[in-house]
C-alpha cells in the first residue's frame, strides 16, 4: 500500500512540474506577437519566445532594487541602463 502511494505522489509531482512548464511556455507563446497584434511565426516567433522564457528567469525587481548611487539615489537614464544590462547579465550568466 505504501508503495503504491509514493508511486502515485511521484507521478502528482512529475505531472505538476510538466504542467507548471508548459503553463510557462504557453505563457511567451502567447505574447509572441507583432507590434501589429498578429501573432508572429518562424524565426521571429522562436526568437521571441527564447527571449521571454530568458527575461522571466531573472528577477528584474533585483536588479532594479540595486539600481541606485554612491549616495543612495535611485540611477536613472543612461545610468540604469547600463546598470541593469549588466545586473541580468551577471544574473543570466551565474556570476
């Protein structure tokens, strides 16, 4: 009986995570479209969808939180562009 149970758990487990990752790609398939509204295909789509699926392991909010000076104030323009390129970056690459 105990056997059957974990079995069962494993499989609960197993099914929520498969479920859990494509409710996320369907998520960026979703916002793939053009500036037009028309969903995008080939290439552009592929592109698109890797680019979601890349900015929605980074937290943004973290580097954002860290944007600020030597004086404690929030970067801005140029400034937190840079910043925050370089945030996700180090994020994305594990540094």
């Amino acid at each position: 009986m105990a056997r059957i149970l974990k079995l069962t758990l494993a499989s609960l487990f197993a099914a929520s995570l498969m479920f859990s990752q494509a409710h996320a790609a369907s998520d960026c398939e979703a916002k793939a479209v053009s500036k037009d509204g028309k969903p995008l295909a080939g290439a552009a789509k592929a592109a698109s969808i890797k680019k979601c699926e890349a900015e929605s392991k980074v937290p943004a909010s973290a580097c954002a939180e860290k944007a600020v000076d030597k004086n404690g104030k929030a970067l801005a323009g140029a400034a937190k562009n840079a910043f925050m390129k370089k945030c996700e970056a180090d994020a994305k690459g594990g540094k």
